[in-house]
C-alpha cells in the first residue's frame, strides 16, 4: 500500500487542523499520523489506497475552515504495516 508524508504550510495550526485530517483519514479509510511542526506546519503521514490518498490530500489543500494553506508539500514514503489507525501526535 502507498504511503506519503505531507508537509503543510500556511495557518495551519491553532486551527483545527490536525483534527480535520485525523476526520478524513478516517473518512477515507486512512491510517497514519499527523503532528505539529516546530516551525508552524503540520506533518500528516497517511497510508491507504491511491485513491483515498489522492482525495484525502484534495482535502488538505483546502483544511478547515480557518485554515489558510499556503502549500502542500507531498513526499511518497516507506510503507508502515504495523500501523492500524489514524492518530493524532501532540
């Protein structure tokens, strides 16, 4: 199964945004993490069928509704098959 890690920029944290992507990776059937960056992003690693993934990242380009996503960043990774769930790092 693919996987990818997005890097998120923008308004993105404070936001509700790590619980948006947490609602449509479940949405899609996803599994995976997201996480706050240091630096203001937020990091989401999902895994799943392309075209979940494909339609799960529609979504990030868009985010919550007081998001602003200045861009997204997508790197395709090593899949992870001990992962079972969508969770979200604090």
């Amino acid at each position: 199964m693919p996987r990818v890690k997005l890097r998120i920029r923008g308004r993105v944290q404070g936001v509700g945004f790590r619980h948006f992507a947490k609602t449509n990776a479940e949405k899609y059937g996803l599994v995976g993490h997201t996480k706050n960056r240091i630096d203001g992003s937020v990091e989401v690693e999902v895994q799943g069928d392309r075209t979940s993934i494909q339609s799960f990242i529609g979504a990030m380009h868009i985010g919550p509704g007081y998001a602003e996503v200045g861009s997204v960043e997508i790197t395709e990774i090593e899949e992870n098959s001990y992962e079972k769930t969508f969770r979200v790092i604090f």
